[in-house]
C-alpha cells in the first residue's frame, strides 16, 4: 500500500458524505459539523505525539492512520479536496 490509499479513502469519505449516520461513522463524523471535525483532529494528532513519545511503533502507525483518515473527514467538511493541499506540498518542494 502506499499513498494512492489516500485518494481512495478519500472518495469513500465524499461517497458516504449524505450516507446514513446509523450505519456510516463517516457519515457520523460529518453529520456533527466542521468544529467536531476539526476537535477530532486535534484528538488524534495527540493520540500520534503521546505514541511517538512513549508506545510502540504499531501504536504509532495506528494513530496516524486514525489522525489521517479524520484529516480527510476534516477536509471534506470544508470543501477542500486534499488534491489542493498536495499541489501545496508540490510547491513547497519546489522551493526546497
């Protein structure tokens, strides 16, 4: 697996945007609105710094798979398709 994961994972989160919330937590998550998004980013980013600080390395793999697939979440409640942010990343490295 590699990065291409996240342009899938991405079209599940669009295709269950307006899914039922009693079957989808995607459609869950983003029922609760942009702020409850962005907290449950927060949460997992630290959920990655307290394993990178003292868990195993599954433990920290498992969290930033929970921080980015809820990144996603996050950018879907905003509009903003990740492709932007990736153009971003591709202009910062032109730069580096």
């Amino acid at each position: 697996m590699d990065a291409k994961e996240l342009n899938e994972l991405k079209r599940v989160i669009r295709s269950r945007k307006d899914g039922d919330i009693e079957r989808s937590r995607t459609a869950r998550h983003l029922s609760r609105g942009t702020p409850r998004c962005a907290r449950k980013v927060g949460e997992e980013a630290v959920e990655v710094v307290v394993a990178a600080l003292g868990e195993t390395r599954t433990d920290v793999i498992n969290e930033s798979a929970d921080m980015l697939y809820h990144w996603l979440v996050l950018m879907e409640s905003l509009e903003i398709d990740a492709d932007e942010v990736y153009a971003e990343l591709a202009r910062r490295r032109a730069e580096m």
